[in-house]
C-alpha cells in the first residue's frame, strides 16, 4: 500500500486483518492491538484509526465487545464486507 493512505484503504484493511483471523460474531480482537499494528504505518498515533473504527461501528460492519475494547466483524453483512474489501484493496 501507499505511504498515504484513504479513509477507504484504512477501513478496508483493518476488515481484512480480521477476517483474515476469522474475526467474525463472537470471535473477537482488543481494539489496542489492532491499533499498534496499523499505527506503525499509519500518522496520527492511532487517533485516526479508533474514528475510522468508531464510523464502522456505527455502520454496522464491526460489532463491540467486552464494553468497548474488543471488535468483531458482523456475520450478517459477510457479502458487504467481503465485497468492499476486494474492490478497496483490489485482492
């Protein structure tokens, strides 16, 4: 990926990290590692990414978990999630 990175291309790629552990329903991941992991390549320190995470929960695409620190995929939009990170990351 480029070093710049769209709201689009963040979005996509923390779906595809888990999806990729098969993080979906109640197969959950701690949002703070998620976060180290993007942070390194992404600016802002993290900030960026918990909004982007926080606009995904709103959507619908992850649910929450454990009051807030641990995320999810949501199963019922399998083909949405799916679909959105093929065309986003062209894999």
């Amino acid at each position: 990926m480029p070093s710049r990175y769209t709201d689009e291309e963040i979005m996509a790629d923390i779906m595809n990290r888990l999806m990729r552990r098969g993080c979906w329903g109640s197969r959950y991941l701690p949002i703070d590692t998620l976060v180290n992991w993007l942070s390194k390549k992404i600016k802002r320190d993290g900030k960026r990414i918990k909004k982007l995470i926080k606009e995904m929960v709103k959507d619908g695409y992850l649910l929450v978990h454990k009051g807030g620190r641990t995320i999810s995929l949501n199963p019922a939009l399998n083909k949405e999630i799916i679909g959105y990170i093929n065309e986003s990351l062209k894999v």
